[in-house]
C-alpha cells in the first residue's frame, strides 16, 4: 500500500499543479505586503483575550435582558474570531500571539507580553468592576464594554487589509462591534 501511495503521490501532485489546485491556503497577498495584517490580526487577538475577560465578569450578574442578549453574542463573535484569527497567523507561518486567556501569560514577568490596548479593559479595571455594588454593575459593566467595542470598531474600520480574509474579517469586527453598541 505504502509503494502505491509513494508512486501515486507525484503524479497527484503534478496534477494538482497543473490543474491550478494546490493546497488552500489564505494567502492572498504576497509575505511582504502582509506586516500590516499581521499587526492587524495580532493586536486583535489581544483586543479579544480582553474582551472575553470583561465578559466573563458578566457571567451570573444581573443584567438586563438587551444586555445579556449583547454579550451572549459577543461572547460568540467573538470566540469564534479569536479562532479565525489565529487560523490566519498560522496559515501564514506567523507566531499567534500568548493573551491574556493563555495560562501561559498568566505567569509571564516580561512587560512587553503585556500589549497596551486603548480602550480596553486593564486587569485592574476588571478586578475593580468585579467588586462593583449589585446595583451599579450593569452601570459600570456596559460604561466598560462601550468602550471596548467603540475602539476596536475604530481599529476594525481604520485597517486597510492587503489579504482579503483580513479584509473581510475587519468587515465583520465593525458590523459585530456597532451592532452590540446598538443593542447596549
């Protein structure tokens, strides 16, 4: 079986070249042209590490029925986008970025792991909201996530991708990001 799949495998690659089908990948753009796209998709990991933090204080709270409907959405959006994200780094060969979900980073001591995200929540703001009053959360909890999603449609809208899933992908983060701020 092996000597068959071994004098098979060229002739099948041959073929596929010549046929133009090749491995899919998401390489759009050439490797040079991409540096954009990958700070792109990088600091949008971390926006998004950070964002599932804010939401997870959410979780068990006493939040308006909009609200929970918003961040369950998020929620989704946004897990599904980390995936995509690092999908894209690794079709690409890049490094996907350690977060601050990774346990890994939990123990980092190296300042510049810590990326500096405006508009997003800090670590301490998130241990402060967790000890928000019951009737102020959802107060504080929204004031936090407007402005989270407010900066990360700004960076969505702001890119000009060179690949087109990147492209589309910051479609998406701007559609998702004002339709939660509209529902907020």
């Amino acid at each position: 079986m092996r000597r068959l799949l071994s004098a098979l495998l060229p002739a099948l690659l041959l073929l596929a070249a010549a046929t133009g089908c090749g491995v899919a990948t998401s390489e759009e753009a050439p490797a040079g042209s991409r540096s954009s796209d990958v700070a792109f998709l990088t600091e949008l990991m971390h926006r998004d590490a950070a964002l599932l933090n804010l939401l997870d204080v959410g979780l068990g709270r006493p939040l308006g029925p909009g609200v929970a409907v918003a961040t369950d959405e998020l929620r989704a959006d946004t897990t599904a986008r980390i995936e995509t994200t690092a999908d894209q780094l690794e079709s690409w060969g890049e490094e996907v970025p350690k977060t601050v979900r990774d346990h890994a980073f939990e123990h980092s001591t190296d300042e510049h792991d810590i990326p500096s995200l405006d508009g997003m929540p800090t670590g301490e703001d998130i241990e402060q909201l967790g000890q928000v009053p019951r009737a102020q959360f959802e107060a504080a909890f929204v004031a936090l996530l407007r402005s989270s999603l407010e900066t990360t449609c700004e960076l969505a809208a702001d890119h000009s991708a060179d690949a087109e899933a990147v492209d589309a992908l910051a479609a998406d983060v701007e559609k998702s990001c004002q339709s939660a701020l509209k529902a907020l």
